[in-house]
C-alpha cells in the first residue's frame, strides 16, 4: 500500500510538471535586428524569452547587411531632422 501511495503521488508530481511544461505562448515574435541577428521573442503571462541567433558572416564582410544599415540610418537621421518636435541642444564651452 505504502508504494503505491508513493507511485501515485509521483505521477501527481509528474502530471502537474507536465502541465507547466506544456504551458502556451501568448505571443512569438521573429525577427532581424539591424546588424543582422536573428531574434525570437517568447512572451508568456509572467516572463518573456529572446533567443538571439547571429549570422555566420561577421557583419565588417557583409557589405549588403551594412548597406541596409546605413540606409536605415539616413532614413531615420531626414525624419528626425524634419520633425519640429525634437530641438537640437546646443552646446558650447560654458555648459
């Protein structure tokens, strides 16, 4: 009697885990950064997950990747200047 009390709540055990582990993702997210890596992003109710995978090519050989890079720049350099919200500071020797 005594083992298979011990047998059961085992597998009691063993079932909750199994729940936990099975547990579904809200939400999965893939995508490339700007140099190129690979990111999955797990969300759940109570933690997130990213598992970075970076490319084989080192990112100073690839030239179109840095091509990209330089073009999202400048995309990004022309809508900020455009913009009227954003004020450069100026800086000068007294601050």
């Amino acid at each position: 009697m005594k083992f298979f009390t011990h047998a059961l709540i085992g597998a009691l055990a063993g079932v909750s885990f199994a729940e936990q582990m099975i547990d579904l993702k809200q939400e999965t997210k893939v995508y490339k950064s700007h140099f190129g890596a690979l990111v999955e992003e797990s969300t759940w109710d109570d933690i997130t997950r990213k598992v970075i995978t970076f490319p084989s090519e080192k990112f100073m050989k690839d030239y179109a990747q840095q091509a990209e890079h330089l073009n999202f720049m400048t995309e990004l350099i022309k809508k900020r200047k455009s913009s009227n919200e954003i004020v450069e500071p100026s800086y000068n020797c007294s601050t």
